[in-house]
C-alpha cells in the first residue's frame, strides 16, 4: 500500500523548526552564503524596472524581508563530493541578497531544514507558484516541473486520499485545481524547455521569445546533443518534415497536416526563414503523396 504523503504537514514541520532556530544575525554565516544555479535558474528574473524597483525600496527602507537559507552539509548537495563541510545555500532573496551585496546593505537571514535539495526544489517551486504576477506559461513551467520531480522520485507511486488511489498527475492537479490531463502535459512543456540553454529558456519564460507551446513539447521527446539557443536551432529538430508511407494513407496524411498547421503558428510568431522552407518541404511531400 502506497504511504500517505501530508505535504502540508512537512511544510508545516520545517517552518516549526524556522521559528525554533530564529533569525540570525551571524556574521561568520552570512558571509559563508552559497548561491546554487540549479536553484537561482529556477526563478524567473525580475524585469528591469521590476529590479529598480525593488533596488529603490531596499535602499529607503532596508531589506525588512530575511533571506531564508537551507543549513547542509556539501555531500547533500552533491553526493559525489569528497568533504562534507557545512553549507548555507540561499534559497529564497536572491535578488535581495544581490542588491544588499551591491550596497554593503544589512539583512537578516532565516534558516530552514530540508533532507535533499528536491526538497528545496519543490519549497522554491510552491513559492514561485504562490506569487501572483506569474504568467500562464511560467505557471505551466513550474507545475511541470513539480510533477516530473515528483514523477521520477516515487515512480509513479500511488497516493491515497480518502481510500481512492491518486496518480502523481491526479494529485498534482487536484492541488492546482487544474484537469489531469493538463499536468501531463506540463511535464512535457517543463521537459521540452529544459532542453533550452538557460538564456533562452527565461527568454521563453519571459514572452521575449514567442514559440507555440505544443513544439516545446514535442522537443520533449526529442534526442539532442547540446542545449538549444536559438529558434532556428530549433527549428532545425522538431519541425522536419515527415516521411509519407503509402502503407499508411489516412494515419500518414493525417500527421503531414498537423506539421503543417504546427509549421503555420511557427512562421506566424517568428518570421523565419528555416519555416518557410521547411513548409516548402512539408507541402511537397503532401503534393507528391496525393498524387500517387
């Protein structure tokens, strides 16, 4: 039988232990502060007079909000390191902590306990997902994201509510209140941008960038060597034209449209060039088809 998971109850265990250690005002701590970049990617960057702002506030007020940093040790954030000395990763004030650092600014830190950094992941994760100026996208990023961490960690296991068994997907969207069926495919969407350079991902992340969501999920499924940078980088992998099988009429012609129509929103957002031959192409193939 699958265990009962009471993630409010773990949230709840690891704010207790928050309050019970205080805030810090450690000097020897604060000046030992790691910054991880598979945590600080996970945040969307502040747009630039969103940082003014913020940098202004700070400089008239102080930093009033503490950082909250996780206590561990370096083999809990990489299991393969050869010591094992005490570390104090930020995970939430990052750009607080940059603009306190740019002006030699005071602030006040917070620690916080977790016993793997997908802990922490999925902590920084439900706090992105709690601030309302997330867009759709953004939105539909961070739930992927939190499903296939959960996906890969439990295997797909179970959850019980209520004597009915759940799915990781299921629970996952009884909690964002979204369809199942949503979730999945915000897996796909989180998996697809993964495969971005970092660079190009919060440009996608940001609306910089306009790319139809069903091509990164489709990139999701696609086997690539080296993260990806550009639109026609990848457009290069996910839109190629689709061999048609004269076995397979109706099935064949069928997925030669669809890359037309998917072809279609792409020359739509970005005016490329690689589309419009790789709609050449598409067409082609569909013309010499109907014509057999």
């Amino acid at each position: 039988m699958a265990k009962k998971i009471d993630f409010k109850a773990q949230m709840k265990s690891n704010v207790t232990k928050t309050v019970t250690s205080g805030l810090i005002s450690n000097e020897n701590i604060k000046q030992r502060i790691t910054i991880l970049d598979e945590l600080k990617d996970l945040i969307q960057p502040l747009q630039k007079d969103e940082f003014e702002g913020l940098e202004t506030n700070i400089l008239a007020n102080g930093c009033k909000d503490s950082l909250v940093i996780w206590q561990t040790t370096e083999q809990k954030v990489n299991p393969n390191s050869e010591t094992d000395l005490e570390l104090f990763v930020l995970v939430d004030g990052h750009n607080r902590y940059l603009i306190c650092q740019k002006h030699n600014l005071p602030f006040n830190i917070v620690l916080m306990f977790f016993e793997t950094i997908l802990d922490v992941r999925n902590y920084m994760l439900d706090l992105q997902m709690g601030r309302r100026n997330l867009s759709p996208t953004q939105m539909a990023y961070y739930r992927g994201l939190r499903y296939n961490a959960e996906k890969l960690t439990i295997k797909e296991s179970n959850f019980l509510a209520e004597g009915v068994e759940l799915k990781t997907s299921e629970k996952i969207a009884q909690q964002f209140k979204v369809d199942e069926k949503t979730i999945r495919r915000d897996g796909d969407f989180a998996s697809g941008l993964e495969k971005l350079d970092i660079d190009f991902r919060k440009q996608v992340l940001a609306g910089e960038v306009k790319i139809p969501k069903k091509v990164i999920q489709q990139l999701s499924k696609t086997v690539i060597e080296q993260p990806i940078s550009s639109v026609e980088a990848l457009d290069l992998l996910v839109a190629q034209p689709t061999p048609v099988s004269n076995s397979s009429n109706a099935t064949a012609t069928d997925k030669v449209f669809k890359d037309i129509d998917t072809m279609l929103k792409m020359i739509q957002s970005s005016k490329s060039k690689v589309h419009f031959y790789q709609l050449k192409q598409l067409v082609n193939s569909l013309e010499s088809f109907m014509t057999d």
